[in-house]
C-alpha cells in the first residue's frame, strides 16, 4: 500500500482570492503614501521651524487624536459596512494629502501664508489624518477577515503584515529621494496620487460585510466590549501585553539617529540603512512564513521570539561595529515579525466576527500606545543612563516580561497549534 504523500502548503492561498489581493494592492499603496508623508513632514516641518520639539509634536498630533477616538473607532466598525468606513477614511486621507501638497507651495488655496501660520495649518492637517487613520484600522483589519476563508487567516495575515513591512523600507527611501529630486511639492504629489490610487483599489473591491443585528446596548458599553472580551481572553490579553511591553522597552529605533551620529559613526547613510535593517528582516520573515503552514508550539514560538527580540536589542546596545549592528537590528525584525503574525493570527482566530472591529481597535491602542509611549521611555532613559545603556536596560526589561508572561499566563505557554477555522461564533 502507497503512502499518501503531504500536502504542501500553499504560499499563495490567500493571494489567490482575487478581493484580498486587491485589499493587499489596496494596503501596499496605502502605506507607500503614509510613509512619504511622514518622512517628508518631518523634513518639512523642521526646515520650517528649526525646532527639534516640532518633530515631537508631529507624532503627537496624530496620536493623540488617534488614541482619543480608537475604541469608538471600533465600535462603529462593528455596527457598519467595513469597507464603508474604509472608503470613507481613505477619501479623508485624500484630503489631507491634497491640502499638504497645497500648503507647500508659497500659496495655500492662492493666499501667501506666512510661516506660522503654515505651521499650524500642517499640524492642523495632522489631527485630521490622524482621526482618520483611527476609523481606517479596525475597518480594515477586521476587513481582511471577511476576504479570506478562516483557514487562511495566518497566511492572509503574514501577507498583510510583510506588504507593510516592504512599504515601510519603501516609503522613507521614496519620500527623501522625491524631496531631493523636486522638494516637498513633488513629494506630496506622489503621495497624493498613491492615496487616490489605494481609494480607487478599495472602491474596485465589490464586497459588502456581513449582514449582523444592530446591538441594542448603549453606545458606552459597545464601545468597551472589545476590551472586556480581551479582558476576559488571556492567550489574547497575555500577546497583547508582550506585545505593549516588548516595544515600550525595546525601542531602540527613536534613538538610532544618536547611534549613527556619535556611537557608530556612520552619518545619515548609514541612519537609512539602520532604520531599514529591522523592515527587511520582517518581509524576510514574512516570505518564509508563506511557506510555513503552522507552529507546533505556538506558545513557545511566540515567547522566544519576543525574547530573542530583546535579547538583540541588548546586543545592539551593547555594539559598536556597524555590521554586527545591522546584523541585530536585521534579526530582531526576523523575530518580531513571527510575533506579530502570531497575536494577529490569534486575534483574528479567537475573535467572534461581530468584535473584529472593536478587538482591533484595542490592538491599536495597545500598539500605538507603546511605540509612542516606547519612543518617550527611550529618551527619558537615554538622558538618565546614556544611550547605549537605555538600550541594553530595554533589553533586559523585555526579557523580564517575558519570563512574567510565560509565568503568569500558563495558557499561553502551553498554547500549541492555531485553528483559524474554530472561531467562535457571535
């Protein structure tokens, strides 16, 4: 009797549903556009200004905001057509690139603005995009669910997850090349254009969202009934928090700049490549996953990779050759990519379909919060200990984390192979 050879896994399952590549067209030009703008903003605003706190400020304009309306965000993903809201944020983005291509030129809707006065109208543009950006994120995650048989979520996922990643090594490079090439007016022509571009994709996508009863409960406990399901779901509370905790210390790449200039000498060339090592690792990873169909030991997968993740950021406070650093900051990217493909793959999996929205937008405030809180940590710890040292303690503290998590949260550890297809039901 012949033995049944194994089915391989197919890398491209999820590529070929024809909605869900157009999602990832859709998502690719999306964060192509995102990522000039913000390079390009920062540049902006600080040859406006000369001001190192106007750079801060830039990300807090948009996180506020951001972080103020994300619960509500998710709340209305859940009770309306995802692609809906999708549409209507990505024409707000519109919007908002219009106005920046228009406030850079020595003319805003054909009135000179003085200096000032442009400024305010940047940040003003900013709170805007960031509110946006707010609806955008529940609305297209929990979206990207609706595209792809259960099945298929951790493969969707790993090409969801690398196409950003690849757009984030993209977007930067693009955005100061534009700058060079024809200054802030070229730059957010093009940024303009992808916006349009990722609107026209998602408008092609002929989908409509499930059809599900209106709750009748008050908005207000709508709103937190995405933080009471994680409440009460401790595999997804316990890679939320790994998550949260991993980048709050382990937020090494706000001060990469301090590393190139003064540590590894490699000026603001070598910052790009600093900056792109961890995104490449991540679409490294991304493309090998495809290839993976499941982990075994789903818990332990995810527990050493977020302790291999701060166990590279210890190296790399501790280094001071350029190509070990690259090397580390290129492997934590490997590592941190099996996490993020893990906890979505979870949150996605474990979630019933009505809450996709209303989850997500709690993995928003936990992710947002801790790379912008992150980001705040490094620098208060860089000026208390010294740069290298702030990294290396992030490490450890990282590494600390985990060993709670693994301790406290046995469910997790002892988590073996995902099953996309048993998500619960409403």
């Amino acid at each position: 009797m012949s033995e049944t050879a194994p089915v391989r896994p197919d890398p491209y399952a999820a590529l070929r549903h024809p909605k869900f590549k157009r999602y990832i067209l859709c998502l690719f030009a999306l964060t192509l556009g995102i990522q000039i703008q913000g390079t390009v903003v920062g540049w902006q605003m600080y040859d406006l200004t000369h001001d190192p706190l106007a750079l801060g400020l830039i990300g807090l304009a948009e996180a506020l905001p951001a972080l103020a309306t994300a619960l509500y965000a998710g709340h209305v993903a859940d009770q309306h057509d995802r692609r809906r809201i999708t549409l209507i944020a990505l024409a707000v983005l519109v919007a908002c690139s219009l106005a920046l291509w228009a406030l850079a030129g020595p003319l805003a809707l054909g009135v000179p603005l003085a200096t000032p006065a442009r400024v305010r109208a940047i940040y003003g543009v900013i709170i805007v995009s960031g509110v946006a950006r707010a609806f955008l994120q529940p609305a297209r995650q929990a979206l990207s669910a609706e595209l792809v048989p259960r099945a298929l979520f951790k493969n969707a996922i790993t090409w969801r997850s690398g196409s950003w990643q690849l757009a984030a090594v993209l977007g930067p490079a693009l955005g100061g090349l534009l700058y060079a090439l024809g200054g802030t007016t070229l730059a957010y022509a093009v940024d303009a254009a992808l916006m349009v571009f990722a609107a026209g994709v998602m408008l092609s996508i002929r989908h409509r969202s499930p059809a599900r009863e209106r709750s009748q409960e008050p908005v207000w406990r709508s709103v937190v009934g995405g933080v009471r399901f994680v409440a009460g779901e401790p595999v997804i509370l316990g890679a939320l928090t790994l998550d949260l905790f991993s980048v709050f210390f382990g937020g090494a790449v706000a001060l990469l700049p301090i590393f190139a200039a003064e540590i590894l000498h490699v000026g603001p060339i070598g910052l790009g490549l600093l900056r792109a090592a961890p995104a490449v690792g991540a679409v490294t990873m991304g493309l090998l996953l495809a290839r993976h169909h499941d982990f075994e030991r789903t818990g332990h997968v995810l527990l050493w990779s977020v302790a291999g993740f701060g166990a590279c950021m210890i190296g790399f406070g501790l280094s001071t050759s350029v190509w070990l650093s690259l090397a580390l900051l290129f492997a934590s990217g490997l590592l941190d990519m099996i996490s993020v493909v893990i906890r979505s793959t979870l949150l996605q999996s474990r979630t019933p379909e009505a809450l996709l929205g209303r989850v997500s937008s709690v993995n928003q405030l936990f992710v947002g919060s801790s790379n912008e809180i992150g980001m705040f940590e490094s620098g208060v710890t860089a000026r208390w200990f010294g740069t290298a040292p702030s990294v290396v303690i992030g490490g450890v503290a990282t590494l600390g984390v985990v060993a709670l998590t693994a301790l406290f949260v046995p469910t997790l550890r002892t988590l073996r192979r995902l099953h996309p297809e048993e998500r619960p039901g409403i």
